[in-house]
C-alpha cells in the first residue's frame, strides 16, 4: 500500500466570557484564560475546520516525499 505525506490545519475555536475594561484589555486576558478544564473562563467550542494538502508519495524506506528523499541517490551512488 502506498502512502502519502500530509499537511494538515486543524482551526479549534475556543469560547467564553471574560470580565475587563476594554476589549482589548479582554482579548489580551484571553491568551492566559482559555484551558482545557471544565472551569477555565475560554473553553473548547468545536472543531472550525480541517484542511490536508497532499505532499506525494513517501518513499517506503525513508517515509519522506520524493523531493526529500534520497534512497534513489544511494541507490544510484551504489551501482556505479
């Protein structure tokens, strides 16, 4: 079975209510405010979106893409 190399964005969105005197002052609490507990002020909110760019092919002994690998030079390298 041949494999690919993927790179892949998750975009999570993160949700809550935060008590500040400006916005700005609330967006800079923001960054220290949201976790993974259940009573953290920004929580999880779901998954916005996924996106995965296909890379190529990987080389099966090497798992890097054909730009990346160089199996093929040795191979080359060896038989000369």
């Amino acid at each position: 079975m041949t494999k690919s190399k993927f790179n892949v964005k998750v975009r999570v969105d993160f949700q809550g209510e935060i008590v500040a005197e400006s916005q700005e002052e609330a967006e800079s609490l923001a960054w220290d405010k949201w976790g993974v507990d259940s009573d953290a002020e920004i929580g999880y909110d779901g998954v916005y979106s996924i996106e995965a760019d296909d890379l190529g092919e990987i080389c099966e002994e090497c798992d890097q893409t054909p730009d990346d690998c160089e199996c093929e030079e040795e191979e080359e390298g060896e038989a000369e």
